[in-house]
C-alpha cells in the first residue's frame, strides 16, 4: 500500500474542473475523473514504497498543513502530457503556498521515496482532467487544450492524504 498528499477541493468554486472533466471524458474510452470517485485535486506526492509508513506521512500532512490557509489557485491553461493514454490537465498560475507546502512534505519524507514525477525538481503542479485519452482522439484532444481560453479560480479547502490505489482516506486537515 501506498499513500498519496493533495490538496483536494470540496469547495463550490471547483464545479468548473467538474464541467471540464464532462468535455475531457468525450476524448477517453472511459471517464476517468468521474471512475476516480475524487474531487478535484492537486497532487504533492505519491509514495509506493511501504517504507513510508501511516505515521510519516501524517506528520508529512501536519507539517505542510501548519499554519496554512485555503488556497486559491488560478488556472488558465490546458496542457498535456504526451504519452499512451495521453493526460489533459490544468495549469495552475504559480503559488507560493503550494510550492510551501510540496517543500514541507518532501523535507519531512525523503524524496527517494516519492514518485519520480512527484520529486522536487520534477514535480509540474496540475489538476487532471482526464487520463485515458487515446492516440484515436489525441488530435481532437490536443485542440481542445489548444482553443482554451478560460480562467477558473478553485479555492483548494482540504489537505489530504489517502492510501493508493485504493483512495481511502487516511488523514484530511480542512484549511480556514
């Protein structure tokens, strides 16, 4: 088992990251956010490794949290990592209190532990979109991220960790 942080929403202001993930799920063969059965989110780290266990990442969680209000979080891009399935996500303007926080996880569980794209240095802040875009829609996916011309604020009220794969909640710090 392994765990993962993120700041999830569960705010009003993410029901625009809901409307995107309805038109993102006509380039998947399934819908993958909705498959997911969690709020939007934007992920800070991903351990597999059952090294990590329960009580670090708590304490990972109660670090990055202290003193930490809910963020807001300004996205005005759709991008896209290339791959098979291919993954649409939104990019987020940068934050400090996000970076505060993905910086307080990683000083409290070693870096060698989380996910290669998940580490400092590698990790692009983002909330997907969706994850199972095909190369028969990747074209159409591609001009979907390219015509975007929105902005949405989602305000991030939840910091959270869960165990994966299966998205258990294992400890959640709700944000002022």
């Amino acid at each position: 088992m392994g765990f993962a942080i993120s700041f999830r929403s569960d705010h009003p202001s993410a029901e625009p990251v809901r409307a995107l993930w309805r038109q993102v799920e006509g380039f998947e063969d399934a819908p993958s956010m909705a498959l997911l059965g969690y709020p939007p989110h934007v992920t800070l780290a991903i351990y597999d490794d059952d090294a990590v266990g329960e009580e670090l990442v708590k304490d990972a969680l109660e670090r990055a949290g202290r003193d930490l209000k809910a963020l807001t979080l300004t996205f005005d891009a759709i991008r896209i990592f290339e791959g098979s399935p291919m993954v649409l996500w939104a990019s987020p303007q940068p934050c400090t209190a996000l970076s505060h926080a993905h910086e307080a996880i990683h000083a409290t569980v070693g870096p060698a532990y989380c996910r290669p794209h998940y580490r400092p240095g590698a990790w692009v802040p983002h909330c997907t979109l969706g994850m199972r875009i095909g190369k028969d829609r990747a074209d159409a996916a591609r001009s979907f991220a390219v015509s975007f011309q929105g902005v949405i604020d989602v305000t991030f009220d939840v910091l959270d960790c869960v165990a994966v794969p299966s998205l258990a909640p294992v400890e959640s710090r709700r944000l002022p």
